[in-house]
C-alpha cells in the first residue's frame, strides 16, 4: 500500500515537552492514535501562545485558524511515563494558509512526524482570509533567532 512520506526539518523552532500520562494508553498499551493528535493540537496551542497569538486570534483580532488536513507517519511507540518532545516548524505559508510540522520524539527514538495544514479563516464572516501581517512579523522575528 503506498504511504505519504514525511521527513524531518532541519529547523523546529519550538519544544513542547510532557510526559505520556494514563489517559494517553490505548488498548495496546501504548500512546493512542487520537491522543497523539491531542499533544499535537497542544503543542500548537502553546507554539501560537509563546508567539502571542492563539489559535482565534493571529494578531488582528479576527483571524483564526481552521484545520485543513493532517498526515501522521507513525515511526514508534511511545509508553506510559516516557518523556515526549515535541517539536514544530512552520512553512509553506501562502495567501490564506500555512503548514505546520511536527517531529514528536523520546529521547533520541522518533516517534512520529506529524503535517497539519491551516487555513487561515474569519469565523466571523465564516470564510477563509489572508494570513495576517500581526502573524507574519512574529513568524519571522521567530524563524531568525
């Protein structure tokens, strides 16, 4: 069966580190499809916070962002108690959207690499509008440190 291929960036510009907690487990016993998906979405909460923003507000006060599609390569698994880092990288910005990249890893043993597209989008007026200029300063002042 032919996958997507992810790979790794040279560059991530942001940690997030916690620990796989209980809750995490699924019934193999170890760190759950859907619960890695919820890290991630963590991660990028705390990535767009460390920069000032949030996930409804990108610097303007009314652009936020939608989840367009999302590609997880499973690489390991990750147990209860182990410590994750993850990592994320943001590229591939366009007119109204980017994609963010995530390497998720134990110690040195990767995890998962994870893509998510995002589109940036009014909820409001309910439609998809540019990238904000707020957004796009604090992603770069961020890329060159």
């Amino acid at each position: 069966m032919p996958r997507v291929r992810l790979f790794e960036h040279e560059v991530y510009e942001f940690q997030f580190s916690l620990q796989v907690r209980p809750q995490d487990i699924n019934y193999g016993g170890h760190l759950g499809n859907d619960n890695l998906i919820s890290l991630v979405g963590a991660a990028r909460a705390y990535l767009f916070h460390s920069m000032g923003f949030s996930e409804l507000d990108l610097g303007d006060g009314q652009t936020g962002i939608i989840i367009t599609d999302m590609i997880v390569n499973y690489k390991a698994e990750a147990f209860l108690f182990d410590e994750l880092v993850i990592e994320a990288h943001i590229d591939e910005v366009v007119q109204k959207g980017f994609r963010m990249f995530h390497r998720v890893r134990s110690d040195a043993k990767l995890i998962a690499l994870v893509e998510t597209g995002l589109a940036t989008y009014n909820y409001e007026a309910k439609k998809t509008v540019p990238v904000p200029t707020s957004f796009l300063k604090g992603l770069a002042s961020r890329q060159t440190k």
